[in-house]
C-alpha cells in the first residue's frame, strides 16, 4: 500500500511536472513568436516608410527640376519683366500650359513684380497686397530666397493647401523679376504613411 501511494504521488508529481513545463513551453515560445514578429513588423515598416518617403522625394525632385527649368525659359522671364506685351503673354502662356499638364497637381502659378498679378493655372486670381502679412511669402520669396523654397499653407483666395513650391525668376543680370511655381499634393504621400 505505501508502495502503491508513493508510485501514485510519482505518478502524479511526474503528470503535473510535465503539465507545468508544456504550459511553460507554450507560454515561451508564444512569448518568443510574437516577439520576432514584432521585430519582423517593425522591420516592415520601417522599409516600407523609407520607400515611400524615397518615393516622394523622387517626385519632389522631378517637380523642382521642371520648375527650374521654366524659370530659366526667355519666353517667361521676358514676359515677366514685361506683362502687359500681349505677344509676350501669349507666347509665355503657351508655355506654362505646356508645363502645367507635366505637374503632380496639374496646376502652375506665377507672379510679375511688375505688376504684382498672381496667376493660378492660366487664369489671372488677384493682386498681391504686399503690404498684407497673409502674403509673406511672396517678399520672402522674391527678396530671401536665392533659388527656391517651400511653403505649406492654405492659400484662401484658391481655396487650396498644398506644399507650394515657389522659385525666383531672375533677369539676365541676376534681378529679381517675379515667381513661379508649382503645388504638391500631400494628401497621397500622408495617405501612404498613414
């Protein structure tokens, strides 16, 4: 009898040891699954945002490009020193729609220091007040800036917030003579991180 409870207790301790180390094995390597997945999904991610952030930088690169490009055209930087040459306008506005059609947005925007008038996709939009702070980016663009720079903001009279992509044009001499530029879509590039 002492013989048969002490191969009972055995036989028990050895069942309940062994529950014990499958439960600890399965806990462990549920531990260690889902910490390598982990590993692996933020891996993922990881790439995945650099090559959609590649993605955009190429895109922005090739939108920089063609705006400076146009900047540089003799038809453009002629008409800007002179907007109100019908001939000028004409032969420039042919060019910008040509330029239009290759932009992410499909849209173009330029303005004569001459005259102030902003244009937004071949249509003439308003005046610029320089004297309005809405408007600094207009001064800081054609006084400050050497080549290009950014701009995020809403612009209220066309409705629209984009990444504005704002060059200088210049005159042969190197003056300032007005701007041109281009908007970036952001919601696709924010979708795609998202």
């Amino acid at each position: 009898m002492k013989k048969r409870t002490i191969i009972q207790n055995t036989f028990l301790f050895s069942g309940c040891f062994l529950f014990f180390v499958t439960i600890f094995t399965i806990f462990a390597s549920c531990i260690l699954s889902f910490s390598s997945f982990k590993k692996q999904a933020q891996a993922y991610l990881r790439q995945t945002a650099q090559k959609k952030q590649l993605e955009f930088q190429a895109s922005l690169n090739a939108q920089i490009v063609l705006v400076l490009q146009l900047t540089k055209s003799p038809a453009v930087r002629d008409y800007l020193i002179n907007p109100s040459n019908k001939n000028l306008e004409r032969t420039a506005l042919k060019e910008f729609a040509a330029y239009k059609k290759s932009f992410l947005a499909d849209t173009i925007f330029w303005a004569s220091d001459a005259n102030k008038e902003f244009w937004s996709d071949l249509e003439y939009a308003y005046t610029v007040d320089t004297s309005n702070p809405e408007n600094y980016w207009y001064k800081m663009t054609l006084e400050e800036t050497e080549v290009y720079n950014f701009n995020i903001n809403y612009n209220s009279v066309l409705n629209k917030t984009l990444l504005w992509l704002n060059a200088v044009v210049r005159d042969e001499s190197g003056k300032p003579v007005g701007i041109l530029g281009t908007g970036i879509p952001l919601s696709d590039f924010i979708n795609n991180m998202y």
